[in-house]
C-alpha cells in the first residue's frame, strides 16, 4: 500500500495512512508492517522487437538510451558521476605519470609486461583447475595430487617470491590453503597487496629460476633462501591460490610431520640436490599427465609465452625492477581508465546483448538490412502491438491468412492472444480440416522464428516458443464468429465465461492490427476479409456498451 507514497528520484520521504476501519492491528502486526523488510523491487523491462523496429524507425530515440532509463539500470546509472570522477582521476594521473627515461627499457619492457602479465594469468587459471577438481572426474586422480600436503610451491609476497609447503587446505573450493613460508619477506603494505604483479621472470624450470636470482634477486629469492644453514620459516595460514606462482613437482614425505620448521630447511634443501643434479631438471608440476583438453590448451599457450619472453632488452637493464614496476604502475592505471570507460559505455548495460541478438535476428529475417535500416516486413511488424509480431508478420507476408475465409481467420488469430494452455484432448478432430492445416501452418512458423532465435544465442527453445500459442479456445472462436449464441459458447467449453470474452476483444485489437497491415503491403482482398471478421465478432454481450442493455 505504500508503493506510491513517494517518487523515485523526487521525494525525499512518503506519508503512508493506515485506516483502520474497525480494529488497530496488534503491535506484531503494525511492527511488521511499518519496520519490515520491503518487497523487493525488479525491473520488469524486456525488450521486443516491436519496440526495436519503432525505434529504428523513428530514429529519434536510440534503443541504448531506452534502456538506460529502465528501472533495472537506475543503480548503474546513478553511479555514473562517480565513475565519471574516477575516470577523470585516473586520466590525470596517466598524463602527468612519468616516463622511463631508460635507453635499454624504453624499447621493449612494454612488450615484456604483457607477456609476463599473461603468463601469469595462465598460472592462475592452471592452478585453480587442478585445484577445484574432486577424484570423482574422469581423469582427475593426477589433478588431485597437486594441492596436496607437502607439496612445494613458489608463492608471491609482493615484490618477492618466497618458497612454500603446503600444509592443509582452508575451505572447500581449494582457493585458500595453510603454507609453511620459507624466510618470509616483511609484511606486505596495503599499496603492494593492491599492486601484487606476476614476477618479471617465468618461473617453469631451474634455468629461469638461476635467470631470476641473477638478474632480479629482490624479485625472487626463494632457492637461495634454503642453502643458509638457518633460515626462519613460519606458518602462513591464508596463502590464496592466485598468489601461488609455481606448483613444483616437488613433494615432501607425507607421513612426516610438516610442523617442525627446524628440521623442514634441510628436508627442502635435500630434495632441491637431487633435483638440480638431474641432467635435464625440472621444476614444475607434471601437467602432461593430465590428459584433459582445457588443461592442456593452457600449458601449450603458457608454455609458448614463456618461450617468446627470452631475449628481450630490458632485461639486462641494472635497474630493470624499479622499471618493470612503473610498467606495472602505468598498467593499473590505464585500466583503470578502461574500466571506468566501459562503465559509463553502452557497452556496459545488461540487456545490451540481448539487444544485439534481436538485432540479428530481425536482420536474418529481412526486418532491417545491415545498416539497421526498417524494411518492409520491419514497418509491418511495428503495427503488431496485440500479438507476436514476428509470427504474424510472416503468415501475413507469407500469404497464409489470405487464404482463409474470415471466420477461419479469427480461429487461427486465437491462437495468439489465448491464455487458455489446456486444448481439450479431442479438440484437433473436432476442428474442420482446414483450420487442422491453419494449426500447423501457425506451428510451422513459429518453429522458423523460433530456429532463428535459437541459432543466434537467445535463452529459449524452439518447442518453448511453439507452446506460446495456445489453440484452446480456437473452436469457441470458429463458433462465435459463425453466430452461435454466447450460451451455447460457454457450453462447449470449461473455460470461464470472463476468459472467453476477454480472448474475443482481444482477437479485435488483433484483427485491427493485421488490417492496417494489410493496407501496408498493398493487399485489398485480405483487408477485406478482416473488416468482415471484425463484424462477424463485435456483438451481443461481448462488445455491449453496457450490461443494462
């Protein structure tokens, strides 16, 4: 009741009254009523292809801006001065942000981040693949053996990574697990954790690992820690999956305890011996035993960006790790302006890509060419306000209602505008054979939209759409415009006498609708046939000007 007490947008407050007639509610009562929590609101906006092909038509209004002003983008599009802020922050402080001023990094580190960026997004999703699989997938009994406790991995501590074992996983999805963190950096501040970036060096094998002490030891000490003889190792209990750089093929004995930090240093250093005195040694996780089709796909692109980072420039530069970082600055900031961008963008509204699908649709069925220009069957549809358009337009254009009688037409017109979905079970052998023929003919044709619609990505089915129009009151529509008496209708059916009269003024709109079509396309002798069905129907109590009469 208290929907309208005040304007969205206008009023500040509403004053509700409460009139109680006989009795005030209890206090329960009223409490619930006035301190409750409200209905929640939902956009009930959908698009249609009658109002894409009048907008198109009108051209004075774009369909973006109509969505815009939907209820269900009123919270985006009240956000858009902050982001329009934000936007202009951000813009400012690539401006002014500073150059390299580097002759070796200035050709090539820009080039370098991306790839190192990328690789390290692989990492991520290659680990949270492994991570989130059960023993119960096909295939899956090596996945399962990543995550596991022992197992040695290389974790970021922004800018460094540090070497880790995995103690036990934290919750369920496997995103966060228990480490025992080998010679743990400093804590991070609240700027690195914002700014943590993939380390300027693949970590895949002992070479790039040698390549990444050498050139970047800030970057990545995690070798180097355990060849001291004491080095401090605590327990991380919220390591998160996407800090994780490298999953090592290394596991410690599971059977040993992993809670004995001073003994943990040489077991780690013993294991890293014998794997760096292999001939060909490496470091990461077996992901060739996984014989799945997405896993591999992401070790073949992962393994192919690590073969392209060789050879650049800049990483000889002395002062390539202050340089990669201001990358990375100048990066975050140029997204987010992007991002800020694609917020203010009609790219960014939600049924943007439903409109598009429509769009697609209406242009593979000859509705508006490729430049969005309404065509002829386009215009016919806009006149399609009572019923699907599409269907319509096509029994119209396609002939079909032009060879039935008018009576005939108000039986097949039923079909779209019915709200009774239970055909009774003899109907179809009651019907004359040619409004059997008109049935299959609508089905037909709304099993070739419905088939464009599909192919183009839009969340229905084709027998879906076909169980959108309902024949169960075509007979009751054949019989009132042949002149039986309402009585007599109401007989031949259980449906309720209200239904059965609302069913017929709407075959009215309909039948008003196909007629300025019909003047649309030039065809006479169909308009004709429609004037004659509108008589044949508007009648008796249906269409009384009154009950009193």
């Amino acid at each position: 009741m208290a929907g309208r007490a005040g304007r969205r947008g206008l009023d500040d407050t509403g004053v509700v009254i409460i009139n109680a007639a006989k009795e005030v509610p209890d206090t329960g009562t009223l409490h619930t009523m006035i301190l409750g929590a409200a209905t929640k609101l939902e956009s009930q906006f959908r698009l249609t292809y009658t109002m894409i092909l009048n907008l198109l038509r009108a051209n004075q209004l774009r369909v973006e801006e109509v969505i815009k002003r939907s209820f269900g983008e009123n919270t985006s599009q009240g956000q858009a001065p902050e982001h329009e802020r934000r936007l202009l922050e951000a813009k400012e402080q690539l401006d002014n942000y500073p150059t390299l001023g580097c002759l070796i990094c200035e050709g090539d580190i820009a080039a370098y981040y991306r790839i190192a960026s990328s690789i390290h997004r692989l990492t991520d999703r290659l680990n949270a693949r492994a991570a989130h699989r059960t023993p119960t997938e096909k295939g899956s009994a090596t996945a399962v053996q990543a995550f596991v406790p022992g197992r040695l991995v290389l974790i970021s501590y922004f800018p460094h990574v540090v070497l880790g074992v995995v103690v036990k996983k934290l919750n369920a999805d496997g995103s966060q697990y228990a480490c025992l963190v080998v010679n743990p950096p400093p804590p991070v501040t609240a700027a690195n954790e914002e700014l943590r970036l993939a380390p300027p060096y693949p970590i895949t094998d002992i070479a790039s690992v040698a390549a990444c002490l050498g050139a970047a030891e800030s970057f990545c000490y995690a070798y180097r820690a355990v060849a001291t003889a004491s080095v401090p190792v605590v327990l991380d209990a919220s390591i998160k999956l996407g800090t994780v750089e490298n999953l090592t093929r290394l596991q410690l004995n599971p059977k040993k305890p992993l809670d004995m930090p001073e003994s943990l240093v040489a077991t780690i250093r013993a294991a890293l011996d014998v794997l760096c005195s292999q001939q060909e040694p490496e470091v990461e996780y077996p992901w060739q035993r996984i014989r799945e089709l997405d896993i591999q796909e992401l070790v073949y692109e992962r393994a192919r960006l690590t073969k392209s980072s060789v050879g650049f420039q800049c990483c000889t530069c002395p002062n390539f790790v202050s340089h990669y970082l201001m990358c990375h600055h100048r990066a975050t900031l140029q997204s987010e302006v992007d991002n800020m961008a694609m917020q203010l963008s009609d790219q960014n509204l939600d049924l943007l890509p439903d409109y598009k699908l429509r769009l697609d649709v209406l242009k593979d069925l000859g509705y508006v060419d490729e430049m969005g220009n309404v065509q002829l069957k386009g215009r016919v549809a806009c006149e399609m306000n009572s019923a699907d358009e599409l269907v319509l337009t096509e029994l119209i254009l396609d002939n079909t209602l032009a060879t039935y009688e008018p009576e005939e037409i108000v039986a097949l017109l039923s079909a779209f505008v019915c709200g009774e979905k239970n055909e009774p079970v003899d109907l179809f052998n009651r019907l004359p054979p040619n409004l059997r023929r008109g049935r299959e003919l609508v089905l037909e044709a709304a099993r070739r939209v419905g088939s464009i619609q599909v192919a183009y990505g839009l969340p229905i089915s084709v027998e879906e759409y076909q169980r959108e129009f309902h024949f169960g009151l075509m007979e009751v529509a054949y019989e009132w415009a042949r002149g039986m008496s309402f009585v007599n209708i109401a007989a031949l059916t259980e449906t309720q006498e209200g239904i059965i009269v609302r069913c017929i003024m709407r075959i009215s709109d309909v039948l008003n609708n196909v007629s300025t079509a019909a003047v649309l396309v030039g065809d006479m002798e169909l308009k004709l046939k429609l004037q004659a069905a509108s008589e044949l129907i508007r009648r008796d109590i249906v269409f009384a000007a009154s009950l009193y009469f």
